[in-house]
C-alpha cells in the first residue's frame, strides 16, 4: 500500500499533532515526507519547534529555591 | 515516600505552570506531597509517580478554588483552526523580518506573564502536557476529559501564549509596531 498523499494544508492542520508524536506512524512517515520537499512548512515546523522548546526549557528553579522547598515538604511529612 | 521527592523538581515546574505566584506554587508543591503521604498506602506503583503526583496536585489546585465547574465547562474550540492560527502568526513573523521572535525576547519571566493571562481550562492542559511532559492521553485520564478536548485546548494555549508573547515584543520595540498578537 502506497504512503498517504499529504499536502501543505495537511502539514498546517496537523503541526501540533506531528511535533508531539500523536499520530500513527504511517501519517508521521508521510508528513516527514512533506517536511523533506516543501521549505514553506518546514519554516512553521522550525517556528512552532522553537516555540515549544524554549518552553520546556524554562520554567526550571534553581537549587536555591528547591533545596528549602524539599526541606519544608519533608518536615510536613513527618508532622503528618 | 523520600524516593518521590526526586520529582519534586517536575512538580514544581508543574505547580508555577498552575498557580500565579511562587507562593502560591510552593504551598501547592507542600501539600501535594502531603496528600501523596498520606494516601502512600493506596499508590499503584505501576501507575507512576509523576504522573501520581501531577493528577494530586491537579486537583488540589482545582479544589482549592472550587473551579471544577468552571474547568468543565469550558469553550470549545476548533484544533485545526488553532493550528492555522499558529501558521498564520508564522506568516506574519516571516513577512516581518521577526521569524526569531521568541529568541529576542527574555522568554522565562515573558512566559510566566502569558501563561498567567490563559484562562484556567487551556492553561492546566498546557501545563499538564508542555510542563509536565505528560501525553495526550495521560493528560486526558488525569483530568477526565476526552483526547480530543485536551488537544484542542492545548492547541489554543499554545496559539494564546504565542500571540501574547508577540504582543509583548512589539510593546518592548523588539519586532515592528504593526506585528501581530495581543488579546485574541
């Protein structure tokens, strides 16, 4: 059976369900395709890439405000 | 129950992404941990610590503030069109010469702002999946409502924060007075 056919519309759709991985693996392969010969979506994969890699890269304390954080969560434990 | 305070960090990420302050944050972080201690007899290993932890401090949160109801009954939205949306502010961006926006931007504290101007229901779905790195799945168990309700809804937070944080690098005369975002 021949890959599913995907056009630029298809790739627009469905950006978000493709850079997280929630699709079948057939329609992954066939968007990959798309991404491979078609620089206009490969610009709003990289666009909406970064956006979602800068924020799983934030939102991160430091030890100086984990470290008193354990400490507090462990004392209302043993108070428990 | 020391060995779950290894999550700790995940679960502070998750509480910033739910509360508005670091307070707030951090007596959520305390009392999810209390609550998981004291309910330790009745955790299903197999079922995951983190994920044990998120669902807990979830619903502490929405307890708390009584928002259930609210969280329920939320708009619905159209995932596609929120994709679109996210290609549309692309267009603009490349038209603008500002493709690197989030890059310019000092993202961290940028973030924090636009997360807290999401309404409640798109904010918990974006934290559970983009903070808590939980599936589509995984977020809708934790939360008891359908994939496709978590998608559209993580779609149209991540299409809100994108155009608040445009809006914010217009004001900071980091991209062009005519670029897009704002309040959609």
């Amino acid at each position: 059976m021949s890959a599913p056919q995907v056009n630029c519309d298809d790739v627009v759709r469905e950006l978000w369900d493709w850079l997280d991985g929630e699709m079948d693996a057939d329609r992954l392969e066939a968007i990959r395709g798309h991404l491979e010969i078609c620089s206009g979506c490969n610009g709003h994969v990289a666009f909406a890439r970064d956006f979602l890699e800068r924020v799983r890269g934030t939102l991160r304390a430091d030890e100086a405000t984990l470290q008193p954080l354990r400490e507090r969560v462990l004392a209302a434990m043993r108070g428990a | 129950m020391r060995e779950t305070l290894r999550f700790l960090p995940d679960v502070h990420r998750f509480a910033i992404s739910l509360a508005r302050d670091a307070a707030d944050a951090e007596d959520l972080v305390q009392e999810t941990y209390l609550r998981a201690y004291k309910s330790r007899d009745t955790f299903r290993p197999d079922a995951g610590t983190r994920q044990w932890l998120f669902t807990i401090c979830r619903n502490v949160f929405l307890r708390a503030r009584e928002r259930d109801r609210r969280f329920v009954d939320a708009p619905e939205v159209d995932a596609a069109a929120e994709s679109e949306g996210t290609v549309a502010l692309h267009r603009q961006a490349v038209a603008g010469d500002y493709a690197d926006v989030y890059g310019r931007l000092d993202f961290g504290p940028a973030l924090e702002r636009a997360m807290a101007m999401l309404a409640e229901p798109f904010r918990v779905v974006f934290a559970l999946v983009d903070v808590g790195g939980m599936e589509y799945a995984e977020a809708a168990a934790a939360l008891g409502i359908p994939v496709g309700t978590v998608r559209s809804r993580l779609f149209r937070a991540r299409r809100e924060l994108q155009q608040h944080l445009i809006h914010f690098a217009r004001d900071a005369g980091i991209v062009p007075p005519h670029a897009p975002g704002g309040v959609p």
